[in-house]
C-alpha cells in the first residue's frame, strides 16, 4: 500500500511497504530507569508528560512504552473502560493484561486494522467478542474507519477511564502494538490527564471510529491550555494528487506557513526560530511540497535541523540544496517481511518511527515552545487514513524532545549520514 520511494545516491529503490514492516523515542547514549511494579490499583497511575522507548537498550528500555501502557490496563478500575485505537495489536503481554482486565470487570474496547488481524487479536475476538455494541469487543476496520476503505486506522491513542487515581487517561504513542516495534523502532508517548472537555471530544472520535463509515466534518480539533489535538481522515470528492496540488487541504502545510524566523525575545537563538523535524516517512508528491516549504523558511533565516528514516532522495536533496543539515535513522537494511506479510521485501529493519517536529521562536505571531506529534507521517498514504496530531505547548515538552533529538543525532548507533544502507544493527 506504501508503493516505492526512490532513494540511492542516484536512484536507490525502497520499498515503504517494507519501511513499515512490523510498523507498530529514545535516547541511544542515556540511561532510562527501568519500570517499576506499581504498588496497588489504588494508588498508581501512569504519570503524565512525554516518555520514550530505546531500541538499543535493555529489555526494560526497549520496552519502556508498552511497560507504561501494560501498567495502565493492569490497574485500571473495576467497572472502568479501557478504549485502544491501534494499527496493530500482537503482543502477547498486552493481549493477555486485556483479558485479565475484562475477566475483573473492565469493560475492554479495541479498535484495530482489518487488514493486520493476529493471531493475538483473534484470541482477543474469542475472549471479548467482535459484537460492538456490547460493553467489550474487539473490531477491525477494513479501510479508514472514518473514510475510505483504501486507507487504514493508523491512530495509535489508548484510553482509560480511571487508572489509580486518576480519571480520562489517555495515552498516545507513535509506536504500534506489534511485537517488532520496542526493539526495532525509536518511539515517543505522552500521557495526558484529560478535562471533560477534552475527554467529550475523543469519546465522539472513538464512537465515529467504532461506527465504521464516513463521518463529518472531516476534520475534528480541539484545543484547551498548552494541549490541542486534530483528528482527520481524506477530504471527500478529491484524490490524494488534487489535495497535493492544491495550495491549502494539507495540514502540515498550514502548519509550516505559521512559523515566522524571527523570533522573540526569550525564544530561538540569536533572534532565529529553531526548527527540528524529526520525520519517519516523507517522500513523494506531497512529502515534496512539505519539503518546499521547510526549504522557504530556511531561506528566510530560521535554524533548522532535520532526521529522517524513510525519506526519499529528491526530500533530502531539497533540504540539503539549501544547506539543511540532515540525518538518517534507518539501519540494517535486507530482507524482511512486508507490511502485509505476504511479501519478502528489501528495507530497514532497525529504524526510527517518531513522527514529530519541535519550534522554538514564533509561530502564529507568538513565541512558542511547542511540540506537534502523532501518528501522521508526510507521505501521501497520511491523507487516506485515520490519523491524529497533537501540539503540545510547554517548555518542559520541548525541552525533553530537544533532548531526545540532539543526543539521537550525535550518536554514532542512532543516525548516520545520508543516502547509505548500513548493513550494521544498533537495535535489539
């Protein structure tokens, strides 16, 4: 479904079907606590604000997300509801912590990908049953669940009602539930402590996911103190190449035209926005576009830094034309099977899965340190599925991610100049 990106020093092919085999962050030199046994059901609950996995780790480090996620649905409450919305979902771990969940009395909500349906999702179907309007159920939509059937549900957002003592968790995550993703992917999560407001509006989401047909408006925003969120499916009536062409329907886009390069006082450095994207898919078409636009505010002075793993050629050379520093996190590049599984298929096996860009200076006219991340990736399929983006405005968020990138970005095992396939696996 990916297609094929073209990227070697000349024309080098990759297969992003491949790319995102076993497709659902980390610090590859810094220590990460391990994670700890919650004491009771009563007194524990995730905590809130970013947290990332290392690939390169140890098990704990490796499985740092999942751990927090497991957690969360071990010691949710009696009577409470848990609701995923995931890509895939095939650990073992997370797949029994569900059943063990709905045998005390939880109610367990699961909406997944038709098309990447386990062997651990149908052992969830034969516990909690497929029936959606019963309180437990797992279902897989066959396309967008919003949308179209050609795309997928590509959200990955976990949500409880009361874990410990606290109420309205969620969790999102750019990392997948797959059994690959810990040790062969860097991903970020955050957890948010949702207020009612917020709360009503992912519940409205979940239920037009759960119903599996199109829904309107197309786009669904909310927005409230440093935390805002968009959810979107493919805009009705158009192709992927008439959004493209346009000059407006591409969020990220819109996104990129508000940052200004001069910045602030108190913001950027020596009076420039700083400007990170860390990208896991950007290629073609619209990935192009986006490009075009971080080269223009190259050119009008903002400081800009870019890490990319499935990223195609004429996008690295657009950014580096300009003198754009750029990076790679993709590794270990053979054989392996392809998003379907059906296939063996040439890509990286060991790669970085963030999905997210940083600003510190102006944007909208304001100083900002912001964060916006989720599961969109800048490549055409994006605008085909479910997708969410959250921005998070906070200093403490964007210094945790400016940490994660720089020291990612000096690591010798985290990324490596462009357009080469290292054979070499620092991963797992």
């Amino acid at each position: 479904m990916w297609g094929n990106v073209l990227r070697s020093r000349k024309t080098r092919k990759i297969s992003i079907a491949s790319a995102v085999a076993g497709c659902v962050a980390a610090l590859v030199v810094a220590t990460m606590s391990v994670v700890s046994t919650p004491a009771t059901a009563a007194t524990w609950s995730p905590p809130a604000g970013p947290f990332f996995n290392n690939p390169t780790g140890d098990a704990a480090q490796r499985n740092f997300i999942v751990h927090r996620i497991n957690n969360s649905v071990r010691y949710a409450a009696k009577g409470s509801y848990i609701r995923f919305v995931t890509y895939n979902l095939d650990r073992a771990d997370t797949v029994d912590q569900l059943i063990a969940a709905h045998k005390r009395g939880v109610h367990v909500q699961i909406l997944v990908n038709r098309k990447m349906w386990s062997s651990g999702e149908r052992k969830l179907a034969a516990r909690l049953g497929t029936t959606r309007s019963r309180p437990s159920f797992i279902y897989g939509c066959a396309g967008a669940c919003r949308g179209y059937d050609k795309g997928n549900l590509h959200i990955k957002i976990h949500s409880f009602t009361q874990v410990g003592t606290k109420r309205n968790v969620l969790i999102n995550s750019s990392g997948n539930l797959g059994g690959g993703a810990a040790g062969s992917q860097w991903n970020d999560a955050q957890t948010i402590y949702a207020n009612d407001s917020l709360w009503k509006t992912w519940l409205r989401m979940f239920n037009e996911l759960k119903a599996d047909r199109k829904a309107s408006p197309r786009y669904v925003s909310w927005t409230g103190g440093g935390t805002s969120v968009g959810f979107q499916r493919q805009l009705p009536g158009t192709t992927s190449d008439e959004i493209y062409a346009r000059s407006s329907g591409d969020r990220v886009i819109d996104r990129l035209r508000l940052i200004g390069c001069r910045a602030p006082s108190g913001y950027g450095t020596k009076g420039k926005t700083i400007l990170r994207i860390h990208m896991y898919a950007w290629y073609s078409r619209r990935g192009e576009r986006i490009a075009d636009e971080v080269v223009r505010l190259k050119k009008r002075g903002c400081v800009v830094r870019v890490i990319g793993s499935v990223t195609s050629d004429v996008v690295y050379r657009k950014l580096k034309a300009v003198g754009i520093p750029v990076r790679d996190a993709a590794w270990d590049w053979g054989q392996k099977k392809s998003t379907s599984g059906d296939n063996i298929v040439y890509g990286s096996r060991c790669y970085s899965h963030y999905k997210w860009m940083s600003v510190n200076g102006r944007f909208a006219d304001k100083g900002t340190f912001s964060v916006w991340t989720g599961s969109e990736n800048w490549s055409p399929p994006s605008f085909s599925n479910d997708e969410v983006t959250f921005r998070f405005t906070s200093k403490s968020y964007y210094q945790s991610y400016t940490s994660r990138f720089n020291k990612m970005w000096d690591s010798p095992r985290a990324t490596h100049r462009v357009y080469i396939e290292p054979k070499s696996r620092p991963c797992a």
